[in-house]
C-alpha cells in the first residue's frame, strides 16, 4: 500500500512537467491572430519582438506600443471503451492570456523593447470524482514572459535581433488518492527560469518579406523549496504514510525553429505563410527526486526515492498560413488558417494533456482610429481529432479511451504607433 502511496505522489510530479511543456496557447498578437497566428516575416508593430525580434528594427514608427488579451473557452471530450469507466468531459474556466509590447527606435537602424506575454495560462478541470480521478481532477497554469530586446538593421534588406527571456512559472494540481473517498493531493510550485529567442528579418524587395526565428531550449528546474506536496487524508493511521515534502526534478523546453515568408500581392492584398518545428524529442524520460527524509514517519525508511516515467514525445511541425485584405485607408480584414501536430505518443498519453492534431480557423480586422491608433480583433476556433491513446506507464494501469479537444478563442488589441 505504501508503495502505491508514493507512486501516486509521482503521477502528481510528472503532471507539472508535461503541463508546462505540452500546453501552450498561441494568442500573442490580436494581428496576427486573425492571420492564423503568422508572424515572423512581418513588421506591423512591436509585437514583433516575440515573432521574430529581428524585425523590431525596420519598423516605420519611432516608437509602438501594443497590447490585448484573450479570452479561452476549451473543453476536452473523453469516451471511455470499457464499462468500467464512465465517459466524461472536462469543465474548465475560461482563461485570459495577455501581451504587452513597447519598442523605441534610438537610432534609424538601432532599435530596443521590452515584451510582456503569456504563452501558457489554460486549466483542465475534470473534476473530483471523474473515472481517471486518480490521474488528475483539475490543474492549472500560470506563466509570464519577460523580453527584453534588442534590435539592429544592418544594411536595407537585413536586420537582426535578440531578446533574453525571464520566465516566471507558477501552478497547482489536485488529485484523488486511494486512500479514501476525499483524501487529496495537492501539487503546486513556482520558478524563475531564463532562455533567448533569436531573429533574422529580410526584405530582399519591396514586396517580400523573409524570416527567421530561434527560440532556445530552457532547462526547467524545480528543487525542494519550489515544489511541494501536500496531503489532505481522513484517516490518521492512513495520514502518517503522506508527509508533506519537495521535490526536484528537471524538464527540458525544447527549442524551435521558425520561417515565415509574407509578400504584398498588391495595394490591397498581403499574404503570409509560416512554419514552426519544434524539437520535442528531447522529451523522453522525466525523473523525479523526492526530498530525502531521515525518519519517515511510517515505517522510519523512506521506501520512494525517485520515480521515472516514458513520455516519449516526437518532433512536431505547426503549418500556418493567412492573408490580410485591406478594404479602405481605414479598416483591414484578416483570415487563416493552420494544421497543428500533436507530439504525444498513443502510448504514453496522460488526460493533464491530452493532446491531437488540430486545425484551426482564425479571422479578424484592425479599425484605424486615427493614423497612429487601431483597434485590432480576431477570433481562433480549434478542433482537435478524435484519437484513442493509452498509458502504458506502470503506475498508470493503461488508463485511456477516446479524447478530442475543441477551442473558441476571441482576441481584442489596442496598436499605438508614433
């Protein structure tokens, strides 16, 4: 029993990790929304510095500003195919990412900015007595970037730039034990971590626009002083095998490459494609290292050291594409699409994130107030294939059955260009 115990305490700990890794919502532009979410061969505004910082340089305006935020509504479907299991759907709260981008040119070719956005900020609520309750009954994610950036024009057609990134991460994740009808876990940490994002942005002609972006791979750690567990059990025999302790583990962010190619059919009409890959092989293993205690209060040995447990996530690619019609000085439409590659593995998949191949619609439209002030608005709906997938982890007992995920994302931006 006690070894069932602990190992249910490592299903907690690897939930964080595939959370942060696995889950990422792509809403860091109201403009580029409306395209399909294309960005790194275009130079609208400051928002450029998260797409590809490269471009920050050859923008028009001495200084821009923009910011806005989105409003997420996403469910996941799950169908069991045993009778043991009850089919059922997730209830989760809508979430509300945000970007907040400032840019100054101090020269004609050198050109700074700080960016502000939140590429993870969704839940997944199950709730507390769904049939992989043991699993996972809800998690939540928080997270914040902050982007300092420079940016430097080399020649007409070349510019590049660079950006540091400092991440701070926040969750918390609750879960059945087995141990009683009401009995949980609580898993929740936070961290500071850093990384880079790199750009190269060419204007070979007037009409065409060329990028290139490099977002580096950030190791995630976690020690003892930022994750933590904590129990709530009924039974005060059953209590004592559930102390309270940290943990440490280390996740690797892959990096990703990122092309984009944008060109001006004519005065009315703007097209642009992007790909993204991103290098999820490195997500293989994860290994988990529970703080040591010298008197366990159970048994006085702690019998649950380290948990190791398969992900096996491949290599994924995200293929976009949009145009932008402009109807008058005034207003400017927008619509796109993208196909979006699942990395997780049929074998190895968990409900904290249960992921598929998805297609997205996307449309919008920037108003021009004035010749330096828009408004920008865009819409996502993303569904999910259907796609039946297991986990064969030990310690997960081959839970699984159908899942497919859908999504409605609204975004509303303000521009600020002067």
């Amino acid at each position: 029993m006690l070894r069932k115990i602990y190992l249910a305490v490592a299903l907690i700990a690897i939930t964080y990790s595939v959370k942060a890794e696995g889950y990422a919502v792509n809403v860091q532009g109201a403009k580029q929304i409306g395209m399909g979410h294309v960005g790194v061969a275009l130079n609208w505004d400051a928002s450029s510095m998260q797409f590809n910082p490269g471009a920050l340089a050859t923008l028009n305006a001495k200084y821009s500003l923009a910011m806005g935020g989105s409003l997420v509504w996403s469910e996941t479907d799950y169908n069991s195919l045993s009778s043991a299991f009850k089919s059922s759907k997730t209830d989760n709260p809508i979430s509300t990412p945000f970007y907040l981008y400032g840019s100054a040119k101090l020269t004609d070719k050198f050109a700074v900015g700080l960016a502000v956005y939140t590429p993870f900020g969704s839940s997944n609520v199950w709730g507390n007595n769904w049939s992989g309750k043991y699993l996972v009954q809800d998690i939540s994610l928080k997270s914040i970037y902050i982007q300092p950036t420079i940016s430097y024009k080399l020649n007409d057609w070349i510019s590049i730039g660079a950006g540091l990134n400092i991440v701070y991460g926040e969750f918390e994740l609750n879960k059945a034990l087995p141990t009683g009808a009401t009995d949980n876990a609580n898993l929740s940490g936070n961290t500071v971590k850093y990384g880079y994002n790199l750009g190269i942005f060419l204007q070979p002609t007037e009409k065409l626009n060329v990028g290139i972006s490099y977002r580096s791979k950030v190791d995630i750690k976690l020690d003892n002083s930022e994750g933590k567990a904590d129990f709530t059990v009924a039974n005060p025999a059953a209590a004592a095998a559930f102390p309270d302790r940290g943990f440490t583990a280390t996740l690797p962010l892959p990096a990703s490459l990122n092309v984009g190619l944008a060109y001006q059919i004519d005065k009315k009409w703007l097209v642009s494609a992007d790909l993204n890959f991103v290098q999820w092989d490195v997500y293989k293993t994860l290994t988990f290292d529970f703080e040591k205690l010298e008197a366990y209060p159970a048994t006085g040995i702690d019998p649950y050291k380290q948990s190791q447990n398969t992900r096996a996530w491949d290599n994924s690619m995200t293929y976009r594409i949009g145009a932008q019609y402009s109807a008058n000085e005034k207003l400017d439409l927008r619509v796109g699409f993208y196909y979006d590659e699942t990395p997780t593995n049929d074998k190895y998949y968990a409900p904290e994130t249960p992921g598929a191949n998805k297609i997205g619609i996307t449309g919008g439209l920037s108003y021009l107030l004035n010749e330096k002030f828009s408004i920008d608005a865009a819409f996502i709906y993303s569904k999910g294939e259907k796609r039946e997938a297991y986990d064969t982890n030990p310690t997960s007992q081959g839970f699984g059955g159908k899942y497919q995920n859908t999504a409605f994302i609204p975004s509303i931006g303000i521009t600020y260009n002067f």
